[in-house]
C-alpha cells in the first residue's frame, strides 16, 4: 500500500516539472509563407506578435494556433456533427502542444442588423429590461401620474357602463409570450371544468391530449364567460370576473365579440384619473425585437424610410416641364407626365417656374396628391380623340408602387436612392412602444439610460442604489452588480463615449473588436487562449493604456493573451513579444527575434540585426518630423456651423495644398466632421450624390478644388469574386494580353474566354468563383474550393494558355510582388501593380477574395487605384486611418506616398491616432477636448510644433514625448 502511494506521489511531482504545460510549443508551420517555424509560446502570458505587414503574424496566430484549438474542439462534437471537419482545412503544422480552447477576436463588425446596439451585443440592455420589468414604475401615458391598484367593484361598476348589453368575452392571461407545448396546463384545464382557450388571437375548444408547437412563442388565455353586463346578470358578471381575476394573476382581459380590440383590466396596474388599464411588466415589455415591446409605426427600428423630397428635386432651378422631378423627368408622352400636366393645371400649379420657387403646399400637392385629385386625360388613337377620368396618386404614392412591386431588382435599387432615414415620429426613434417608455427608476425611462454614453450611464448605475427602497435594493442587487460590471470593462477598454444605443453597424473594426473583448473579461473565463487582431485600432493614445490594462486583466485571470499589433506602447508592455520577418510575403514567415521586450536594452545590437521592430523599439530608426513643410497654396477650404452628432458649432478651416491631420480622443467627433459633414457636402456638390450630410451652417471654398475621394476602410466588394486584380483594373489589361498569345488567337480566344464571371473559359461547376458553399445546418457554412476546377476557377482548355509558365489561374494565385517581375515587360500593367507594392500591399495575392482583405489593406488597395490616375492638383483626399494594419517601417513607405499627392498640389485630410503620422503632418486640428458629450470642439491648431506645446490638447502632451524621444 505505502509502495502504490509512492508511485502516485512519483507521478504528481513528474507531472509537475514538465516544462510544456508552460508554453505553447509548434513544431513545423508552414502555413501560407510561413517557413516551417518551431516556436515557443509562453503560456499565460501577454504576448504581442508583430512583425512587417504580410510577413505571416495572422498566418502564425488565426491561421495556425487559432485554427488548431478551433479543430480539437469539432473534435469534441458528436460523430453527426465530425462528419463535416473533413472538409475544414487542417493548419499546415507538424504538431502543436500546451495548447488551451483558443477563442479569436477579430476585426469585424459584429452585425450590419438596424436591430443590434452596444446594449443588446453586451447583454447590458437585457439585465436593464429585467431591471425595469422588477423595480419599475409605470406611469399613466395619459396623464403622467403613476398607475395604482383598482378593486373589482371599480372594474365590474367600469365594465357595466361600457359594455351594457353588449356580447363580451370575459377572458384571464395565463402566458404571456413564451415557449412550450404546455400540455399538462390544458389537461389541468380540462379537469376543472374549462371548455375554451385564447391561443394566438384564436379562440379555440379544449381537447384531450392537446398541445402547442414546443419551440414557438405562444400566448394563451382562458376563456372564463361569454355575457351581455346588465343589472339582471349582475351576480354572473361578478362571479366572473373574481375567477378572472384568480385564474389571470390579477388581471382580465375583456374582449366584444366581432372586434379585435381587447382592454386589459387589473386589480394591480390601472391610472387612478383617467382608469387606463396597464398589463403586468415583463422583460419583453423593454423588449424592440418582440411585438410586445416594439413601437407599431417602426416596428421597434426606431427609423422610418421616406422619400425625400430634395432628393426627388435635386435641381431648384429646373421647372416641372423641364425634368424637376427626376424621377420622371422631361418625357411628355408618359401616362404619368399627362396626369401630372392635368393636375397641376387644375390646382393652379405653374410647370414652367423653377421648382424652387413653388410653395411648400404646391410642391406637398405634386408629391402627395390631393382630396379633388380627379384630373381630365385626353387620349389621341389614330383620328380619334378620348377624354378619360382619372385619379392623380401623387409622385410619392407612385414611387411607394414601384417599390412594393418593383419590375426588377435594378429598379428597386434605383428607388431606393431617393429615401432617406429619419427618426421615428411615434416613439421618436426611441424603439419601444408608449406605454413601456413610462415605466420609470429614478426618472428615467429605459431609453434614457440607454441613450447615456457609458461614462454618464456607469455613474447613474453605481448611485442608483441610494434612491431605491430596502425592497427595490434586495430585488435589483445582483442585476444592478451585471450591469455595473458590463459598464466597468466597456469604459476601461476605452469605449466610455459610446451608448447603449448606439446601432452596431456604425461601429468601426476596432470599436467592434474591443466590444468583444470586454464580453470575454466579464465571462471570466480561465485557461483560454485569446487571439486578438490589433485592438487598439482608432484608440488615442489616452486611451490605450486602458486597453492595455484590460488585457493583463485578461491575462491575470490565467489565460493566455496573444495579439497580432503594431502599436508601440503595447509592444513596450507586453511580457513577451515575437517578431516575424524579416519581409513581406515569400521575403517573410521566419521568427527573426522573440524577447522580452525589459531584457531589449541589455541586448547587444547584434542580436536583433534583422529585427526592424526591435530596432523601432530602440529609437535606431525612426520617422523624423518634416524638416520643410509644405506651405499650402495660400487658399482654404471653410466648413461653418457643423453640429451633428456631438459636434457644438465647430467652424472648420483646412489649409489646401498641405499634408493635414485631424486628431483628437475616441469620440471626439473627428468621423462625424469629416466623413458624415465634410465628405458627403462635397460629394453632393461636385458628384450630385444623395448622401445627407449632418447639419452645417455654410461651405466656403468649393471653387478651389475640383474634386473629393475618400478612401474609406469599408470592402471593396462583398463577394469572392471581387478582388485586388479587378478592383484596381489591372486584370483587363492582363486579360487581353492573354488573348494576344499564339495559343489563344490559334483557338480563337477573346479577351472574355480570361474572365471568370462570364461562360466560355470559367468552370461552370463553380461558375468561376473556385469555391463551394457547404451548408451546416447548426454550424456556420463551410466554404471548400472546387472539386471540378480544384479552386482555379477556369476550365481546362481556358488553362492551356499560358505566359511565362503561367496561365491565367496562375496570375490570380501570384502576390503583387511575383506579378511585378512576370510582368515588367508590360508598363501598363507593371505601373498599377508597382503602385500596390509601394503602398506595402506586395504581399496579398491578385485574386485573393476582398471579403478576406482587412480594413487598412481594403483603404490601401483603394489608395493605390487613385495614386495610378492622373491627378489634376486640385483633388481633395480624405483617409480615415490608413495606418491600420500598417508596421512602422510600413507607415513610412505610405507616409511618402502621400507626401508626393501633397507634392503635386493636392490635399490630404487624414484622421489619425497614430504619433508617427501625426507629427509627420503639416497641419494639426485637435479635437476634444474628450470624447461624448465632453467633445465636439476644434481646442487646438497649428503645426506639429504647436500642438506639443498647447497645453489644452490630450494629443499634444504625447506629441511632445514622442518628439523629445525622436530628437534624443
């Protein structure tokens, strides 16, 4: 016995001084350019993998490590659901040890649905829908006055003056909106007597064995009496209503026969003035995804679409005759332009005078119609002349028409461009129905709080226990801790300027990214590994040692934190750091330094000679602030009076011909200025485009540009056959030079047989996309290349063309840096793919699918298309941080490449966190000075030189530092 207890104690302590469960060992990854890396990992660590863009982080970290932990827990599903991971791609990896559940943080928007906010993503809006559902007050929408208990004298004195002789339904709620079969509750029914049941607005008998669809939301009511309330049946009608009562948790329902509306009567919740009745509240009362919540007119969007008036009128100065109306235009022989004609010349409307200078009743006549709207139509056939009568609908009613039952899908989309969103008028964009945004704590409505950015929201929670009662405190004690909690981890990643209602789809990669992050900390998970892509994308630098702090809390919990990131501070502070190099793409996927980032100071240079992080790190290079800038051409672009969002009057003056940076702290309101104010007035002005701009007082200066691009993060195309190749239109050119090869002109091949989107030389099994969609059923779909053309995409006879080796699959699978060297020979095609190279793209491949591209690889793909057109001096470019995704040495290339637009006269308008680019700008606008509601203000301007040294501007005191350390 001694001897077996020894054995165990031999086999702990073994176990114990195994170095591997201490780190994540890979042994041979070769995954994309990976070069068979054998790395270690400390585990439970925070560990920063960077490295150049396109040198194989995301292959090392999501491609290898992520993808392993992803396909050991299919592992663990059951044998019906293995039967799909065949198909998923196993991680080009000798073996992997150490590793825990990984679990990935990525870049995305977390969902484009209208219906999805902060608050629901987080779960915050769910623990405040049981919030208000259990501590609540409902308030009379009648008369503002909280509602009180009645008694069954008052409902039954009410139901007898309203109701005298007339046939009602007397019926008791029994559920209210939830899911099962509920059989036992109709045989318990059936047993005492009950004959009839509400089910779904569908009164029906009670069977023996009934039950409902199990997984469907249902409501059922029990049907207590039918009666007509006179003096005579006084004594029925009351005995009714008692077992209502008992039966319904102390409310009726009372129904006329032959009518759909039902009053809801309660001896817990009615307005002691005007008697209005309220149901007992339930979470989904708070609820805008259920119809018991939702206001009706928007259906809990919070938004109405409407056609809007100028945009159906664009031209003020064109008259009806001649086209004022665009989407019916000048053409005189259409039904419509008769009616139209008739009409306006019954009401007394000119159609000869610009539409600008109609009254807004003649314009809402035209639009709308009219109560006379009968109009007299004369119809011409052959010698014959007709008089006919008919009604004129209006332009909108019309249009409404089309777009119920459009003829096509182009004419829906067309329609569509004359709509516009607005706030809707019924519950003011607030999504919820009257009655539940009357239900109060401490005044405030559910929307209310929801509307709070999370700083104010926080504070609002963490005091709201002080104006409860004892009761309302032991009731809301644990929700109120969720809450607080959920609120913490959102402000200490950074997020405190957003609320809770803010919809989901406007929120960028990084903001998207860092939700998610502060999910993981609050589910306080141990032993994962987390996978993060560049969180601190649009953080300031205020802001990231918060992010920075949330991490080495995840980390402290006991997991293991690995982020692919550039940003220097994190670098600085993480506990281990691998840089993967020394290049892009074929140039890449080696581990060419891994440190301790404390340990870097006591290393001789030598030893991270072919690190350039490492030598950033160390201030051996560096981005210098300009020596001359550019002094501008003298002339200004003026924005006055902007004061959207949380924009307070800001006057805006950019400096044209110079090198321009808008900065300032997360929500600041830098988006809001320039790509919701700025963008969309110049893009109506110069392109007609229908894009609404945030309120503004004026616009001077139009007349020194000639043009606006901005360069955005959104994708370049939604599908897997859109990509570099043929959004920058470097493929047409390689197409037709295909077509120019012996081969392809002894076959008789156009440049169309090289397309994949056409019939003739794709695969048609795959109809040239080279991929097939795999549905899953209860996983997501799986997407596996092509069994017939094995992914190329092209049939076999289209694939026997080929240059240089190469056929036209070829080219697509070459990266940008392959494709320079094949076709140097070729200045029009070299020039464009030179361009992507510059702009530090020479790793992605030519048709690689642009739903895979990153944000800042999509913006830099856009910028390289712009750089190879002809600029005309003259052009405006906005960028919205183009250094995401970018290493410093990556920065610098692109920082050049943007100077020499500058060089050439145009303007360049770039809103940027990063230090490298900010003190490399020309021109400084601050924003601040915080972000929300503590935002929206121009504080500081001026050089880089003049921002470091203001000490009102957040940016300038980094600016400062960054400059000093440059300049040591």
């Amino acid at each position: 016995m001694t001897s077996n207890k020894k054995d165990i104690n031999n086999i702990f302590a073994s176990a114990e001084n195994t170095d591997f469960i201490d780190k994540i060992s890979i042994y041979g990854a070769r995954e994309h350019n990976l070069k068979n890396v054998n790395l270690q990992i400390p585990r439970d660590k925070f560990v920063v993998i960077t490295g150049v863009s396109g040198s194989g982080k995301s292959s090392l970290a999501f491609d290898t490590v992520y993808a392993e932990g992803q396909r050991r827990y299919l592992e663990c599903l059951s044998p019906n659901a293995r039967q799909f991971i065949d198909m998923l791609k196993k991680p080009d990896v000798d073996r992997i040890e150490g590793l825990s559940p990984a679990i990935s943080i990525e870049q995305k928007t977390i969902s484009k649905h209208p219906r999805s906010t902060v608050g629901t993503v987080t779960e915050i809006y769910d623990y405040l829908r049981l919030l208000f559902a259990k501590i609540g007050t409902q308030y009379c929408t009648n008369c503002n006055i909280p509602v009180v208990e009645n008694n069954i004298n008052d409902i039954q004195k009410e139901i007898l003056e309203k109701f005298t002789d007339k046939q009602i339904i007397i019926m008791a709620p029994l559920i209210r909106a939830r899911k099962g079969h509920y059989k036992e509750l109709f045989a318990k029914l059936l047993k005492e007597g009950y004959t009839k049941v509400r089910v779904d607005e569908k009164i029906i008998p009670i069977k023996d064995g009934m039950q409902l669809e199990r997984y469907k939301i249902h409501n059922i009511e029990l049907v207590i009496d039918r009666i007509s309330p006179n003096q005579q049946s006084i004594f029925r009608l009351q005995n009714s209503l008692e077992i209502a009562l008992k039966m319904g948790d102390e409310t009726i329902l009372i129904q006329v026969e032959g009518k759909d509306e039902i009053l809801t009567y309660s001896t817990k919740y009615s307005c002691p003035k005007c008697g209005l009745a309220y149901d007992k509240l339930s979470p989904n009362n708070f609820s805008f995804n259920t119809r018991y919540g939702a206001c009706e007119v928007c259906d809990g969007i919070g938004e109405v679409e409407e056609f809007d008036i100028d945009k159906l009128m664009p031209d003020k100065n064109l008259s009806i005759k001649d086209g004022g109306i665009i989407t019916i235009g000048d053409n005189k022989n259409s039904y419509f332009h008769q009616q139209l004609l008739a009409f306006c010349d019954k009401h007394n409307i000119p159609i000869d005078v610009p539409v600008g200078k109609l009254s807004e009743s003649q314009i809402d006549k035209v639009m709308n119609g009219d109560e006379d709207n009968e109009v007299v139509i004369m119809q011409k056939f052959g010698s014959k002349v007709s008089n006919y009568k008919q009604n004129y609908p209006g332009v909108i009613t019309v249009m409404k028409q089309f777009l119920h039952n459009p003829p096509t899908n182009a004419a829906e989309t067309y329609i569509r461009k004359f709509m516009t969103h607005r706030s809707c008028p019924s519950c003011n964009g607030e999504r919820l129905k009257r009655s539940s945004l009357f239900v109060r704590i401490d005044n405030y409505s559910i929307s209310d709080i929801a509307k709070l950015d999370i700083e104010h929201s926080y504070k609002l929670i963490v005091n709201l226990p002080k104006k409860l009662t004892v009761r309302q405190n032991e009731i809301a004690e644990l929700i109120l801790k969720e809450i607080r909690e959920r609120l913490s981890f959102l402000k200490n990643v950074g997020l405190s300027y957003l609320s809770l209602s803010r919809s989901s789809k406007t929120l960028s990669g990084g903001e998207a990214q860092r939700i998610r992050l502060a999910s993981q900390i609050g589910s306080q998970l141990v032993g994962i590994t987390y996978i993060l892509d560049e969180p601190s994308i649009g953080l300031h630098p205020h802001d990231n040692q918060l992010l920075i702090n949330s991490l080495k809390e995840l980390r402290d919990l006991g997991n293991t934190v690995l982020v692919v990131e550039h940003d220097k501070a994190m670098i600085e502070q993480s506990d281990y750091f691998i840089d993967v190099g020394p290049a892009a793409g074929v140039n890449g996927g080696e581990i060419v330094f891994a440190e301790e980032p404390e340990k870097l100071k006591k290393l001789s240079p030598k030893k991270y000679e072919h690190s350039c992080t490492a030598k950033y790190l160390m201030n051996q290079i560096s981005i210098d602030v300009k020596a001359q800038k550019n002094e501008g051409n003298g002339q200004y672009l003026t924005l006055i009076g902007a004061k959207g969002n949380n924009l307070k009057n800001v006057n805006l003056e950019i400096p044209l011909g110079k090198f321009v940076c808008i900065t300032g702290l997360s929500g600041s309101g830098k988006s809001s200025l320039i790509n919701d104010t700025l963008y969309p007035i110049l893009s109506k002005f110069f392109y007609q485009s229908l894009q609404t701009p945030l309120p503004y007082d004026s616009i001077q200066g139009l007349e020194n540009i000639d043009k606006v691009i901005e360069i955005d993060q959104s994708p370049i195309g939604k599908t897997a056959r859109s990509n570099p190749a043929t959004y920058t239109g470097v493929f047409t050119p390689i197409r037709e030079f295909y077509a120019m090869l012996p081969e392809a002109k002894i076959r008789g091949y156009k440049s169309n047989r090289f397309s994949f989107n056409v019939a003739g030389g794709r695969c048609e099994v795959c109809q040239g996309a080279g991929i097939k969609k795999i549905e899953m059923n209860f996983l997501p779909d799986v997407y596996v290349p092509c069994d017939t053309c094995d992914g190329k995409r092209y049939n076999d006879e289209t694939l026997q063309v080929k240059y240089k080796s190469h056929s036209i699959a070829d080219v697509l699978e070459m990266t940008i840096e392959q494709a320079v060297e094949v076709f140097s020979e070729l200045p029009q095609v070299k020039r464009k793919l030179q361009i992507l190279k510059e702009v530090g793209l020479g790793y992605i491949k030519l048709g690689q699918q642009s739903p895979t591209l990153s944000g800042g690889e999509a913006q830099r793909v856009k910028l390289a298309t712009e750089l190879s057109k002809r600029s005309t001096g003259k052009t405006l470019y906005l960028l919205d941080e183009p250094t995401t995704g970018l290493h410093f040495k990556d920065v610098k290339l692109l920082l050049n490449m943007l100077e020499e637009l500058v060089k050439k006269g145009n303007t360049v308008v770039v809103i940027e966190h990063n230090l490298d680019v900010i003190k490399f700008a020309d021109w400084i606008i601050d924003m601040g000075p915080l972000g929300g509601e503590k935002g929206g203000e121009i504080i500081a301007v001026g050089t880089p030189l003049d921002i470091a040294n203001n000490p009102k501007s957040l940016t300038g005191k980094y600016l400062k530092d960054e400059i000093l350390l440059v300049n040591k």
